[in-house]
C-alpha cells in the first residue's frame, strides 16, 4: 500500500512557542493517521508530520489553521508520498 506524508508547519508569535505546541499536539484527527510527530525548531518553529496508507492524491484530514493569535506568520503544508 503506497503513504502518503503530511507536514504541517507553522511559527508562533512571539511568546507562543509553547501555546502552539500544545493546540498541535491537542489538534484531533478522525480518522487518526498511522503515525504523526511533532517537531520544533528554532524561530519559534512547530512541525507536525502525519503518514497516511494510500496515495498522493488520498482524501486524507489535515490539521486546520490555529487560532490567530498563536500565529506569525500562515501555516505552511506540503505533502509527499514515499518512494
């Protein structure tokens, strides 16, 4: 069966590192993946990777935008599949 990878990555404003760690580590996903990660990086940087049984294109949930003022900047997303 082909994966699909999700990365989901987003920077906190100022002071907000940890706030946005937790609504990503809290951020539900039905079905739930099966597998999903979470990194940081300096900038206040948070990443969330999720693998996916299917291919690229598979309908698939994603983790949504969160709330405003825990953002500088929009979240980024991109997807892979495994080779």
């Amino acid at each position: 069966m082909p994966t699909v990878a999700l990365m989901w990555e987003a920077r906190a404003a100022h002071g907000h590192a940890p706030a946005l760690l937790e609504w990503a580590r809290s951020a539900a996903l039905a079905p739930a993946p099966s597998r999903r990660e979470h990194y940081t990086a300096p900038g206040d940087r948070v990443l969330v990777i999720t693998w996916w049984e299917g291919p690229y294109d598979a309908d698939v949930p994603e983790l949504p935008d969160p709330p405003g003022d825990l953002l500088a900047r929009p979240v980024h997303r991109w997807r892979f599949a495994q080779v």
